[in-house]
C-alpha cells in the first residue's frame, strides 16, 4: 500500500507525487522543513513546530500556503490514513518552480509526509553513544533550512567510527549536533547553548522540565574545552528523546558511563512522553 501525503493543496500518494525540475528547492537547495512525531498517537508540540517552520519560512521569504488549523488538520488526516503507530511527519516548503532558475516567483511547493518512528537501538539509551566532531556552522542556523549537505557527505566516517551523530563546532565553541542538539553537565550545572544553532523543540521543552525540577540551567555559548572536560553530555531531538554521549572522537567524557543527571533527566522526560 503506498502512503498518502498532502502535495499542494491535495492529499495523493506519495508515488504521484511528481517534483518539477525547475523548483527551487530541488534545484538550488531553497528549501525549509520541520519534522514532527506522534507521542501515544497524538501530534507531539505541534505549535512549537509550526512556530519554528514558519520563522524558517520567513528567514527564506516563503510563504506558507496554509493556516496553522489548517496543517493541523492535514496532520490529523495523515496519522488517521496511514493508520500506523507512531509517525513522523515532515513538512517541507520550497521556493517552487521559477522560470529563470534563479527568482522566486510565489509559488511555493509545500509536501507533508509521514514515515514509521523510530528511535535509535535502547543499548544507546542503556550504554551511552559516541559522536565526532567536526568544524562546520549551519548556514541561518535558527532556521531549519534543507540543505544537510556537511551531515549527509560525513555519514559514511560518522557510521564507520560507530557514532551516533556528528557534533558540529566553530572556532572553540561547540554549536549543535547535524540533526540534534548538545547539552554538558559541570558540577551539577546543566548547559546549553543559545548562539548559532537551531531551537529544538526537545532542547527547549528538556530546558523547561530541568528547571520545572530544580536542576539548575544555563543557556550560553559553550566552549570546546568545556565539553571535553563535562562531566556528562548529551544530545536531544525529536528522534532521539535524550542520548548519553559517552565519547567524544577519541576521548571518553567524564567517567565513561551514563552520569546520573542524565538519567534523572530521561527518567523525567519519559515520564512526560507517557503522560502526554
Ligand atoms: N539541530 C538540527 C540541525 C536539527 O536538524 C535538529 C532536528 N530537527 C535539531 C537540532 C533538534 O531539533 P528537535 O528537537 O526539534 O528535533
């Protein structure tokens, strides 16, 4: 059976789904998109998703072809055609076709689609996971803009060293993860960076429920060397929930195990996905 999915103003099947080879978004890379999930069947921070997609939007000059109750409902009827479990939905918003290749002309291309939700293996949830690092800035970081070109070519090297993501950094401080954001943890201090990357609706509702439970947080740039000497690290996104990070290329953080913090902050986060 092939998976429905909304394509300018219909739903179709994914398989009819035909893309111009004029539209900006294939051709140059002029793209946003945001991916969304279901937590217990239900969209999960719907309006915090579409807050960000529409600030994307905006950094690009695209304009959203629907309401915010009028995705909703697209999502609503995906997640009851698919029929599946848990999905992710993804949206994406291009500069559509232009006919010089180059100018937008108003007439964006927006596709939702939706996929079965995964989560990585529980041995990283249990074990921990390694990441590597490597120098590179997301361009208009706080929008979540297409293009993953650095994420996609270091796939092969990310795989190879058996990490689980790959942690982007700028001349000694530490950015974001390529589809996640990082925290550390120093002397009970949870931290978090508030430059030069994307909000994810995981890092900002994990901020929320540390501080709703006493831990204390800061947001501010975090240097390399902090990471490096953290006494836990981990990463957060919508496909991840919350990931211990164990080893950082070739060097272990803190002790080598899951910190307790993180775990409390799991324990925590999975509590609110339960009861969600
Ligand atoms: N940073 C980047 C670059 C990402 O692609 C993602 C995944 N959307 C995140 C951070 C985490 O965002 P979220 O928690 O909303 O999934």
């Amino acid at each position: 059976m092939s998976t429905k999915c909304y394509f300018n103003g219909k739903f179709t099947d994914i398989d009819n789904v035909k893309i111009n080879p004029y539209d900006l978004g294939f051709l140059r890379g002029y793209a946003v998109f945001d991916v969304m999930r279901t937590v217990n069947g239900k969209v999960f921070l719907l309006k915090e998703h579409w807050d960000r997609f529409v600030n994307s939007a905006n950094q690009l000059n695209l304009k959203i072809p629907v309401s915010q109750d009028e995705f909703q409902g697209i999502v609503e009827k995906l997640i009851e055609d698919n029929g599946l479990n848990e999905i992710n939905i993804r949206t994406v918003l291009t500069g559509g076709v232009s006919n010089n290749a180059f100018t937008l002309e108003g007439n964006e291309t927006f596709l939702v689609t939706t996929e079965v939700f995964r989560l990585p293996h529980e041995d990283v949830f249990k074990n921990g996971a390694k990441v590597i690092t490597e120098e590179y800035k997301r361009f208009i970081p706080t929008a979540k803009i297409a293009s993953y070109i650095a994420a996609i070519r270091l796939q092969d090297e990310k795989n190879k060293s058996g990490s689980i993501e790959i942690v982007y950094t700028d001349k000694g401080k530490v950015l974001e993860a390529s589809t996640s954001n990082l925290f550390i943890i120093k002397d009970g201090k949870i931290i978090t960076t508030n430059k030069g990357v994307l909000f994810g609706t995981t890092r900002n509702l994990v901020v929320d429920l540390a501080k709703k439970n006493s831990f204390e947080v800061e947001e501010r740039q975090v240097k390399m060397d902090e990471m490096l000497n953290a006494d836990e690290v981990f990463l957060t996104a919508t496909n991840k929930n919350i990931i211990p990070v164990i080893k950082i290329d070739d060097r272990e953080v803190g002790n080598g195990g899951v910190g307790e913090i993180t775990k409390r902050l799991m324990e925590i986060f999975d509590e609110f996905l339960k009861n969600y």
